[in-house]
C-alpha cells in the first residue's frame, strides 16, 4: 500500500492510463499492476511516505525523470526496485511521461528477485543491479515499443510472471519468512511470538531472519501494515477514533504519534487534505492517497 502526499509547487498532474484488474493478477505476488501519465513541466516533489509492499517501477518515456531528492538514481535508470519504505522520502520530478508501477507482496518480491533485502530500506535499486544488464533492456525496450497502455501493462504482467514462474531456489528460510511476512500482511495483530510458533522457529531467529530478507523485523513490518491500512481507512472516510481501535491503537491520541513519527503527517492533515483521487487510487488496488498542498488540488482534481 503507498501513500503520497504532494506537497511543493508547481503542480504536478497524475492521470490513470490503465489499470489491470485484480482478477487478471496473481494477488499472492503481485497487489496491483498500472499505468500513470505524470506531468511536472515545471518540476515538481512529492513525499513517498512508509508502505508495507515493494514496487518495481519502469519510465516508459525519455523524456521523465523522478529521482529521491538529494540522490543520483533516476536519470538514465529505466527500471527500478523500491525495497521497503519505513520512512518518508521526498522525490523530485521533471517532464512529461508515462509510468508503469507494479506493488509486489513479500513473496513476489523473493519469488521475482531471489535475493536478501538487508540495510536496503528506502533505497531504491536499478533493475540492472539485480538482473543481467540485457534484460532490463529487453523489458524498457518492449515497454516503450507497447502500441497501447493495455498492451504495456500486458508486457510488464508477463515479465513479472516469467521471474516469478522461474521458481528459483530461496532456501528453506526465505521460504519460511515470506510466509511469515504473508501472515502480517493479512494480520498485523499477530504478535511476533505467536508468529514463530506457528513457523516452529525461535522469536529471535525469526527477527533474524526478516532483517536479513526483507530489511526490517517483524514487529517493524507489522507497524507497516497497520499504519497503511489505518491511512487507507482514514482516506475513506472512517471515523478516526473507529480507526484507532480498529488498526489496535491505544487511542486517537496514541495514532496521531505514531502517524506523525511514521510518516511525518497526521491523520488529520490526511484527511484535511481532500481524500484520494478515486481514479488514481483505482490503479492501486485503492490503496494510493494523495494528500496535495495548497494549489495542488485543482490539478489533482483534474487528473482523477
């Protein structure tokens, strides 16, 4: 689930392209798979906040760039791999293009990747660091030749099947974290012991374990799902004190802390700031929020 909030000017317009439907995806690896038309001629920043699942983002245009703010990736990197976002990150972006963004669950990252995510939260890797230099080529070239936006979405879903089809080794311990992992991502609640005994490990190995694959414990990765699912509820609609005791808050007060510690807003200012554009957050299995500044939500408006 991603979250974002726009927050400097001058406006940067977001408008859904396509978006395939959930039941033409393998929900277990990959949680939504779309299409975005970005335009920030002027420039433009936008803040990633935390989110529980993993992107692979492909810039099927030359003529778009969107890099971390401070950071060198972008640019020239078509394709890149978002690991796990347990911080806010601003993004900086510029021209006019096309997106095609795929959210990955826990075990279609390590089915997709095979490889350990450790000290690897809010970065983000170039494809090619993870696969042969070819066939992230091979990928931009077939995205960028696509005629339409369904046959673009068509090319990447057969792309991320083909990886995750291949069924590569991970081992008997990626195995057992990606289906610890799978377990928060359907409930959070789960306390980390209850967890490792249904997984017949230790606590502590299984703290291990996580960090080594996913970059973070399970209790961090817990903390993720909540908070998502807390701000998608609030991006509804929901009452806030309902979604506190919903998502296993204290209270109100205690998840106005913690959103403000997590992600730098509070539930307020998610709410405040309009809702979600409803089209945009389609392509997202609704779980994309767009929280605009002043001056933004005209254009948000316009690109829903």
């Amino acid at each position: 689930m991603s979250v974002y909030a726009i927050h400097a000017a001058p406006a940067k317009r977001f408008h859904v392209a396509h978006a395939c439907a959930a039941a033409a995806l393998p929900t277990r690896h990959v949680a939504s798979l779309g299409l975005l038309d970005v335009e920030a001629l002027g420039g433009g920043v936008h803040r990633g906040l935390p989110h529980e699942l993993f992107m692979v983002t492909a810039y099927c245009d030359e003529r778009l760039d969107c890099r971390s703010a401070g950071a060198g990736d972008g640019g020239a990197l078509r394709v890149m791999v978002s690991a796990l976002r347990t911080q806010a990150v601003n993004f900086q972006t510029q021209g006019r293009g096309q997106l095609a963004i795929a959210m990955l669950t826990p075990l279609g990252l390590l089915r997709a990747f095979g490889r350990p995510w450790d000290r690897l939260c809010n970065e983000r890797l170039p494809l090619r660091e993870i696969v042969p230099a070819w066939q992230e080529a091979m990928l931009h070239g077939a995205l960028v030749d696509a005629a339409s936006g369904p046959e673009r979405c068509a090319v990447f879903g057969r792309w991320l099947e083909s990886r995750i089809g291949e069924r590569r080794p991970l081992g008997w311990q990626a195995e057992r974290v990606a289906a610890a992992a799978m377990s928060l991502l359907e409930a959070p609640e789960l306390s980390v012991d209850e967890l490792a005994g249904q997984h017949r490990v230790s606590r502590r190995q299984l703290e291990r374990d996580f960090r080594h694959w996913l970059g973070v414990a399970p209790a961090g990765y817990a903390r993720l799902v909540r908070f998502q699912r807390a701000a998608c509820a609030i991006a509804e609609g929901t009452p806030l004190a309902h979604v506190a005791a919903e998502q296993g808050y204290a209270d109100q007060a205690h998840m106005t802390r913690s959103f403000s510690e997590t992600a730098g807003v509070t539930p307020r200012q998610l709410r405040e700031g309009g809702g979600p554009a409803a089209a945009l957050r389609s392509v997202f299995a609704q779980r994309m929020i767009m929280l605009p500044a002043a001056g933004e939500a005209e254009a948000l408006r316009l690109a829903a």
